[in-house]
C-alpha cells in the first residue's frame, strides 16, 4: 500500500519552458547557453556543479561574471534559471491538498539550485494564496544535499531521512533514468510523460 508520494519539481510538479530560460541566461551574456542546458540531461559546467552542490554560491558567481564578462548578481540569476518555470498543471495544488488530508506524505526531491528554490520556498511564491511549500511535508534539493538524481544515494537518503519503507513509496519523474535508481533502492515509480495530463492516470495507480 502506497503511503508516501515524492515528486519531481520541473516536468512534474510544474511545467516547463526550457527555450525561454536559454533565452535570458543568453541575453545575460553567458556564451553559448543552449550547450550548458541540454534538455533530458543535468545541467552542464558550473550550472551543473551548484545545482549538485558542489560549488559555492559566491564561487558560482564569480564564475559565471567570468563568462559574461560582466558582474553577475544574485537576482538576475534568479530570474534567468525562472525562465524554466511556465506554469502549474491544473488542479496540482488542489490535489496535492487532497492528498494530504487522505493520509499520504508528500515530498519533492530535485535537481535544482539555491536560484530556483529562493522563490520555490518563500512565501511570495503561493499560487491560491498558500505558500508552496506548504503543500510538502519536506522539500529535498540536490545543491542542500549533495547528492543528485540518478544516483541511488539521493533515494537512499530520502527514505533514511524520512524513515520511509520503500515498498510504501512511490517516486515520480519526467526522466527516465531518474526512475532507475528510485527502483534500486526498492521504490515503486511513476513515468510522466505529460506534464499537463498525468494527475489522473496516477490517482488511477494509488
């Protein structure tokens, strides 16, 4: 019996645009952009190393002034990597809220970097009114962790952390191969194929 829900963030919990985000890290000034963000793989470079948490946040700055050639701040960061960020499926929020007063537990674990999760987890970021995070009972971020999907570890850890049983876990995603290591580690998975139509076909599985 599934007692525990972990969701992908982009592709999943959200839909993305991933021309859109090219374009502003572009028009930033960083050369070549479209080779660091490479759709269905980890992002390439020092994007990738924040995202794994392998590189400071004032050392990525730095870095990535270097590229553009220019200063770089905090926010314009913020604002390119948000490009990735279209819109909520329809009814997420309401479901993700039935779901919790069903019993379940609910989790996101992603890729993602301390940009992005600056406007995920404030409180200016409450699509009806209602902070987003709020909807989780933990959020998990490969650059807080160090640790990034699809290695096993990153599973691993969620389910230590949480003291959750696998077996009662189902872990979905957009990628493929981010599945392979939920499944190593014992957990049930779910493929997304369409980030605006996959709520149902799930709800159908629980």
């Amino acid at each position: 019996m599934i007692k525990n829900l972990i969701f992908d963030w982009g592709g999943v919990l959200s839909v993305s645009q991933h021309q859109e985000a090219v374009n502003r890290f572009s028009d930033l000034g960083v050369p070549h952009a479209d080779k660091y963000f490479i759709e269905g793989q980890n992002w390439g470079g020092i994007f990738g190393q924040v995202e794994e948490g392998t590189i400071t946040i004032a050392d990525f700055l730095k870095q990535v002034s270097v590229l553009c050639q220019k200063e770089i701040t905090f926010e314009q960061i913020a604002y390119a990597w948000w490009g990735f960020f279209s819109h909520l499926p329809q009814g997420m929020l309401k479901q993700l809220k039935t779901w919790k007063e069903e019993g379940y537990r609910i989790y996101m674990l992603t890729n993602n970097n301390p940009f992005m999760m600056s406007y995920i987890r404030s409180e200016e970021f409450a699509p009806e009114g209602k902070p987003f995070y709020s909807y989780f009972d933990k959020l998990y971020v490969s650059c807080e962790i160090g640790l990034s999907k699809p290695d096993k570890e990153i599973y691993q850890y969620v389910l230590n952390d949480e003291k959750l049983n696998p077996d009662e876990t189902i872990f979905v995603d957009d990628r493929k191969q981010n599945l392979i290591g939920a499944k190593e580690v014992g957990m049930h998975t779910f493929f997304v194929e369409d980030s605006e139509k996959w709520i149902d076909a799930f709800k159908s599985i629980l």
